[in-house]
C-alpha cells in the first residue's frame, strides 16, 4: 500500500514535531558551547598574601546537564606575607582556642604535611597527644605540604607551579630561582664533633649565612642546639631551643624537633639573617652536629657594558669587561670575593668595531698620500684641488709624517702615515697638533721621493 494513502493531517503535524526536535537535538550536540552562559567576574582572593585563590562561576543555559564544570579558580596575591602575619594553617587552629572542645578549652597548633588528608584543619591540643580534625577543609589557599606551593582549594590539594600558576610544573632549583638551573648557589655539607670541656660552655659548630636555603641541622648526643642571629641591619638575637615547634627567629620561618637522642632544626626558605649555629655543652658524652644547606653565591662575576670607542670616527674598536659584583649590597667589589667561589667563571672579554664613518681629515690624509706618490715621477709645479685649497708639490721638508701626525687618534692611520717623508703647512683652519681632527687644510706641500 502507498503510504501517502493513510497518512492524514495529524499524522504530518507529527512527523514535522518529531523532524524538529530531532533538528534541535543535533545542533545541541554539535555546539555543546552554546548550552554554557558567559563566565562572571572573578571573586575576591581568599587571601591577601602568599597566594590565595579566586573563582569565577558560569551558568548552563540548557534544560539538561551541561558538559565540563561550572566553576573554576585561579591564583591571587603571590606577595609574601609579612614576618608577623605567622603560618596561615596555624591561624586556622588557634581560632578554636576560645571554643570548648568536650567541655575543655585547649591551645590548637597546627599538623602538617597529613598523608591522608592535606586539606582537613587537623590540629594538636599542646601539651597532650590529642590529636583533632576541626573542620573537613582548610581554607581556599592554605598550603597543602609545608615543603611545596600546591594549595588547597574546596578542599582539595591543587597542583601550584613556583610561577604561582595552577596546573604548572615549574619548579624552584635549590637555589630558589624558579625554572632555574642552580648555578646561583653551592651545596655545603658536614659534621662537625667538639668533645666538651669543663671550662666551655659552648662551641660554634658553623655560620650559615644570609639567604641560604634547605637548611638541615642534626645533633646527636646529650647536648643542645643554640643559634645567634645578626640582621642586615645589624640586629642580634640569641635563641636556645627547648621544645618542639615552629618558631620565627631572625625573622624566619624555623621548624625544630627535640628527641630523647637528638635534635632537628630546619628552615626551607631563605634565611633572612645570618645564623651562628652552637652547641650547648651539658653532658660528657661528645655529640655530632650534622649540617647541610644550599649557600647562595653573593658574588657574582658582571659583564660591563661596551667601554667607550677607541676612536670618534674612521673605525675603531671597544671591548666589555668583568666586575665581581655583590648581590647583597648592589656593589661592585674587589675580584678576590668572586674568585673564592670556584662555581664561578669570570666572562670573558667581547670585542666589537665602532664608529665606522670616515673622518673628513683622514680623508685629507688619503689624498696627501696620493699627491707624494704622483709627486715621485714628476717635479712640475703641478696645482690640485681640494675643497678649495691648494695642494702641490714642492721642496723637502724636514718633518716625518710620523712626528707630524703624532696626535692621530686612530692606531691604524698612525700606522699608514709612518716613515712617509713629507713636509706640509696650513692654512688658518688647522694647527700642528690636531691634523687629522681639525677641518680640512686649505693647503698641502708635498716632497719628492
């Protein structure tokens, strides 16, 4: 049977309903964008330094779920907090300190670095082993590890590059420089064993100086770590560690574990004084003190700019130089501080021609060569001119060229002009001293052979 015999009017406006919706289904699917609203503004940043983040949300349009995410983040204020701010996951614990926990009020400080779960605000009650999670998340922003940038957002840990970038992979070398290749800073390790004496108090086990990172100190033994610091503005402080924590000495960031058979201390950013590192005598047993950090070389080889053109005009040369250079003060220094590093390497000196334009008086020059050269094959009183002088040949003269032209300021004419025998006198332009520098001579004399 023909199928256009049974169809009726309701059966087309079916078929033109279904064609439609069939039509509007697939241009949805190719263009999945268009079921997506335009993204907002970006929030406030959840913090105000050391890197927060910041969201902006959009709105799916369509009657179904949309395809991807409807939110997404980024990061904000990268300047570092000031010394006095503290830790920010230490903020967090000690906000509950006036909020009774079990019908007690305790002092909250912070655990890090929990393998589990980086973004709960886990938190130690001091002076007992009661370890408690006080909220599922840390806030937008809180550092995952202690030992990296990744931060926790909605409570999960979010990859952080040292470029403050989400998603990144760049990295900081020893050194701190980020994407760098270490070249900035040197590796000092050691260990240092002072038997104690009755009549010592203490002993320097090493200077760890300003700006070192990665800074690792062990004792093993009965005796106790002790650090002096100095600031660049000459401020001194004395710190005898006795309990286990973080603490800001020198204006820096230090982390330190005392055990029954030895002490930690660590600091992972740059040191932002120089530190003394000592030992406490207080046993008869010797202790080891085992140290390693990254120094940062403070003096550094500079190349110099280009010194000036051995020569106004005509050709001349002009060559670079080294200054050994320390990073702290801005100041260039004497080269013996940059030969200590054997890292290292004085650049050597570069070599470039310069002020190539001729000089009208050299040209002169040229051209009196010339009129000797003409001058040897005949004794005529022969006129040229030149610039509307006079040059011509005529008797000997007891000067050399090289005598007359002693002031030249190029090297390489001094060279062309020497042993050619000639005598000349000039005109009201030009003196004896200054030939080749002075406008041309209104007349040249040149000698026979």
């Amino acid at each position: 049977m023909d199928p256009c015999q049974w169809a009726t009017p309701s059966t087309f406006l079916l078929l033109l309903l279904i064609t439609a919706l069939s039509s509007r289904t697939a241009r949805s699917e190719e263009d999945g964008g268009s079921q997506w609203d335009a993204w907002g503004p970006w929030s406030e940043c959840s913090r105000t330094c050391a890197g927060g983040a910041s969201y902006s949300l959009r709105r799916c349009l369509s009657n179904w779920n949309c395809e991807g995410l409807n939110i997404r983040y980024r990061t904000c204020s990268s300047v570092d907090c000031p010394a006095e701010a503290g830790d920010f996951r230490a903020q967090q614990c000690s906000a509950h300190n006036d909020v009774k926990f079990q019908g007690q009020y305790y002092d909250w400080l912070p655990i890090y670095n929990d393998p589990e779960k980086p973004c709960a605000l886990k938190c130690l009650a001091e002076g007992t082993a009661l370890v408690v999670e006080l909220a599922p998340k840390v806030l937008d922003g809180t550092r995952c590890y202690s030992e990296t940038l990744h931060m926790c957002i909605s409570g999960n840990c979010q990859v952080v590059g040292c470029d403050q970038q989400l998603g990144s992979s760049s990295k900081e070398d020893n050194c701190g420089v980020c994407s760098g290749n270490g070249s900035t800073c040197r590796l000092v390790r050691g260990q240092h064993k002072s038997p104690g004496s009755p009549n010592k108090l203490d002993d320097t086990v090493i200077a760890v100086p300003y700006g070192s990172r990665h800074v690792r100190i062990v004792l093993k033994g009965p005796d106790h770590l002790y650090l002096e610091t100095k600031t660049l503005l000459g401020q001194k402080e004395e710190n005898s560690l006795s309990s286990s924590g973080i603490f800001s000495i020198g204006n820096t960031s230090i982390e330190f574990q005392k055990l029954p058979d030895k002490e930690i201390l660590r600091a992972n950013g740059a040191l932002a004084a120089d530190f003394t590192v000592k030992i406490q005598y207080v046993g008869k047993a010797d202790s080891i003190v085992q140290f390693f950090f990254y120094q940062p070389i403070i003096h550094q080889w500079r190349e110099t700019d280009f010194f000036p053109c051995s020569v106004t005009c005509g050709g001349g040369y002009q060559l670079t130089s080294a200054e050994c250079y320390d990073l702290r003060s801005g100041r260039v220094v004497s080269d013996q501080y940059c030969h200590y590093y054997p890292e290292n390497i004085k650049p050597k000196p570069k070599l470039q021609e310069c002020n190539m334009d001729p000089c009208p008086a050299r040209q002169l020059a040229l051209l009196f060569l010339t009129v000797m050269a003409t001058s040897r094959s005949s004794l005529s009183t022969t006129s040229i001119h030149f610039l509307g002088g006079t040059v011509v040949p005529g008797p000997p003269a007891p000067a050399r060229v090289g005598e007359v032209l002693s002031s030249a300021l190029s090297p390489v004419w001094r060279k062309i002009l020497m042993d050619k025998s000639a005598a000349w006198r000039s005109g009201s332009a030009c003196t004896y001293r200054n030939f080749l520098s002075c406008s041309p001579v209104t007349s040249l004399t040149a000698q026979n052979g």
